[in-house]
C-alpha cells in the first residue's frame, strides 16, 4: 500500500491522505497484525537500510540523508534486539511502527525512506529474510536430532529389535538399524528445507506494489547486499507470491510425520509390556490421580502438535486458491500458520533430541522380543533358497517347520533333524528332496533360525547385517561430526 501520511488522534496513519473520515475501531482491531508480524522487525530494519543505500546511489538520497536513515535503522535495530521498542497497535503493522518510531528519531528525513517501495514488495522481502533465518534454525536442530539418534545406535550396536510388518513381528534388525530408518527420514527433511531456502532466496524488493518501481534503483546491488541469490523476474508474481510459505510449512508437516512415527514407537516401547526403553524422569511426567505412572508426555506433545502442523499446510493452500494477482490483504494471514509451524517444529526437535539423547535402553528384553513369532523363519527360507530350492517351495516348507514347532512349543533354532527331513521330503520340488537326505542340513537350517543368523544373512547396502549398519553408523559419523 502506497500513499502520504497524517497524524489523526494522535495515531499516524501513513496510507491517509485519500480519505477524509477516520476508520472504524473494529476495523483496526480486525485488520492489525502487529501482534504478529513484530517478528520481522528486525528483518523490516536489514531491508530497509539496504534500500536506504539503493536510494543513494540512485541519486535519490543525499549521503547526508543516507547517514541519517541509516543510523536512525540502526538504533531502532539496537531497540528490538534489546526489547526496549514500543509497539503501538493503532498503527496497524511492523513495517508502519518502525517508519512512525523512525519519523520520531530523525524527523522528516525519515518520510523519505518509502520511496519506491511499498508495503508489498516490503513486506515480501522481509518474509523471505526470517524464512532464510528460520530455515537455517532448523538445519541445526534437525542436526541434533540425527546425531542423538547416531549417538543412541553408537552406544548399543548390538541391540537386537524385533522389525514388526502390519505391528506383527517380522523379522529381527539391529536397533540401530532402526534408528538409522530416521536419520535418513531427516536428511530428506534438511534436503527440503534446503530446496525451499534456495527458491526463496530471491529479492522481491524493487517491485513496488504490483508494477516495479518507478526509479531507477539497482535491484541487483540491495539484493546482493541482502544475501540474496538474485532479483524476482516479475513485479506481479513477487509481491503475490507465497510458495516459498507453503513449501517451508509443507516441509515442516513431513518433518513432524517423522516425529510423530518416532514419537509413536516411544510411547509403545516404553510401556512396561513391552520394556524395551525407558524415558528418563527428565522427559516424563507423572499422574495427578495415580501414583505408579510414568508418562512420555514429550512425546505424546510431539505426535499431537504434528496435526497442527499438518493442518498449517492446507490453511495456506486454502489462503492461496482464489486469490488473483497481486497482492491481496488475504496474504497477511499467511504468517501465523508459518510461524507456528516453524516453532511447533524446532521445540519439537529440541525436546526429541533431549527425549532420545536420555534413554536406557533394556538390550535383554529387546532380543528376548526379537526372539518371538518366529521371526527368523524368512532367513530359514533363505538359506533353502541358496541350496537350490524355489522360494515358493522354501516358503511353503518353512511355514510347516513353523507350524510344528509352535506346536511342540520350541523355537526354529531347536527344530530337530526329523521334523526338517520330513518337511523337506514333502515338498514338490527334487531339490528340496534331495536335501532331506543331507545331514548337515538340519544344523544348517538352525543356524540361520538363530538371531544372529539371521541378522548377518541380511548382507547387503541398506540391509540390517551387523558390517553393513556398522558401515552406516560410520558414514553417519562422519558426516555429522560430533
């Protein structure tokens, strides 16, 4: 928005000069942002005295001018850093409290400052600079997340978890496999954040309220001196633009899905039915009717707030569908979904972090889960497979070997020679036949039954064998140092 300024009532209305009658108070209180948009004050400072500078070589501003503006910026700067600006809710905005409290400072030189700017193209810009700030936030805390998982699988290489498909057991990994599964989840995270980042990192100052502005300001040079990649191609497309919101907020709702899965899976395994973890007092709470409970509140937050988050995404989206070109006041409402998002998260992967950096974790009873519903009996399969027997066959034959032995109430590791002779000997295939008559094939069989077995079959890029995960657990290292 473009346009003079006067003082009615004591409150300085910059956008006036155009209407002769003062506006509603419902209509101030339903249109200001203040309360949110003080956020960016730093950020509307960083553009401003950028621009500022872009004016003086424009010829626009004297050196003079672009002294006293600039070091007017700069206390302002020094004032919100410190907490010591008031902000004044009758002048609706940031971008309006700054140039009302800079007009104050330095006088009249301050009314120069919007030249060939407007709140548009402003407000835009300054969106883009916390975005940059926020995102890189959230690298590191994403960081930390990925190494308290690295630091947790360190701490137990060994650990045996029992892998559930359709939450039934499946097959046994190494739990550090399985922490391993999220770090990978949050790398991708950092990847999006950084294709976000790298879309936003564009300058839209210089567009003006839809058009561009009408001096000869080098767009290039304030970029530049901002941090920014380049310049916005198109005036339109710059001040109405917020894909870069949706995408950091998208990002952020895959971010804490990730979480929450983790989250999930804490909540479960910290019950005493299955004790496989056990969340430190830190990060538990209790109960204010029961005095045995130990709750992994943290957690249960984190799953929570991630419909938040999630919910965030399609506000935006929702925000944007209708809206033509250009800027519309609709866009103002784009900032509490982002923000939240972007805090909901980083407090998100800080309390995480602190939740997984503090564990104990029961190794025993782990393997002892691993050891249940059979899970190895697809590595029993397997090492049928490698002797020359179709899977299908090798698969059927297993499923009888597990039949009779949860019959006899043993394991598969304990299944005696003539229960595997007579299940290969009723196979259809010649191959399985043939091996029947094997006699070491029942010591064979039962060594692939066992865990450990059944772990180092797995040996492949990606797979759960303990030299792979080691492997893993190393590259992990050395790329998020310590």
């Amino acid at each position: 928005m473009t346009g003079g300024g006067e003082l009615t009532g004591g409150t300085m209305r910059l956008w006036g000069g155009r209407f002769s009658a003062n506006g509603d108070e419902r209509v101030a209180d339903f249109t200001r942002s203040i309360e949110i948009d003080a956020a960016l004050a730093l950020d509307d400072v960083r553009g401003s005295i950028a621009h500022v500078r872009g004016l003086g070589r424009a010829g626009l501003l004297t050196d003079a001018e672009v002294g006293a503006l600039v070091a007017g910026l700069e206390s302002l700067a020094r004032d919100v850093e410190a907490g010591t600006l008031t902000w004044d809710p009758g002048l609706e905005d940031v971008h309006m409290n700054l140039e009302a409290a800079l007009i104050e400072r330095i006088g009249p030189v301050a009314g120069k400052l919007h030249t060939g700017r407007s709140r548009n193209d402003q407000v835009a810009t300054d969106l883009r600079l916390w975005l940059r700030r926020a995102i890189d936030r959230l690298d590191a805390a994403i960081l930390d997340m990925e190494r308290a998982l690295v630091d947790l699988a360190e701490r137990h290489p060994d650990a045996v978890l029992p892998g559930t498909t359709h939450i039934q057991p499946a097959q046994p990994i190494l739990f550090a496999h399985h922490l391993l599964a999220y770090v990978e989840m949050l790398e991708r995270d950092r990847g999006r954040l950084s294709d976000a980042r790298r879309r936003a990192n564009v300058s839209p100052l210089g567009s003006g309220a839809l058009a561009g502005a009408g001096y000869p300001i080098d767009r290039e040079a304030v970029a530049d001196e901002l941090g920014f990649e380049g310049v916005t191609a198109n005036s339109l497309d710059a001040v109405s633009d917020r894909d870069f919101v949706v995408e950091t907020i998208a990002a952020a709702a895959l971010g804490m899905v990730h979480l929450s899965r983790l989250a999930e899976e804490i909540t479960w395994w910290s019950n005493p039915a299955f004790g496989f973890v056990r969340v430190s007092d830190a990060f538990s709470t209790g109960s204010s009717m029961m005095p045995n409970k130990r709750n992994p509140d943290p957690a249960e937050l984190v799953r929570g707030r991630t419909a938040g988050v999630v919910a965030a995404v399609t506000a935006v989206l929702g925000l944007l569908k209708g809206l033509p070109l250009a800027y519309q006041r609709d866009l103002q409402e784009d900032k509490p979904p982002l923000f939240g998002a972007v805090s909901t998260w980083e407090a998100s992967l800080s309390v995480m972090a602190g939740l997984i950096a503090t564990l104990t974790i029961d190794e025993k009873r782990m393997r002892e889960a691993a050891a249940e519903g059979f899970t190895t009996a697809t590595a029993v399969a397997d090492a049928l497979v490698r002797r020359g027997v179709p899977f299908r066959t090798a698969h059927h034959a297993v499923g009888s070997l597990v039949a009779n032995v949860e019959e006899a109430g043993i394991g598969l590791d304990a299944m005696p020679d003539p229960m595997i002779r007579q299940a290969l000997a009723a196979a259809d295939d010649d191959a399985a036949r043939t091996l029947a008559d094997d006699p070491a094939i029942g010591e064979e069989l039962r060594r692939a039954a066992a865990i450990d077995g059944a772990l180092a079959s797995c040996d492949v890029i990606g797979g759960t064998a303990p030299r792979r995960v080691a492997a893993a657990l190393t590259a992990a290292r050395a790329r998020l140092g310590s």
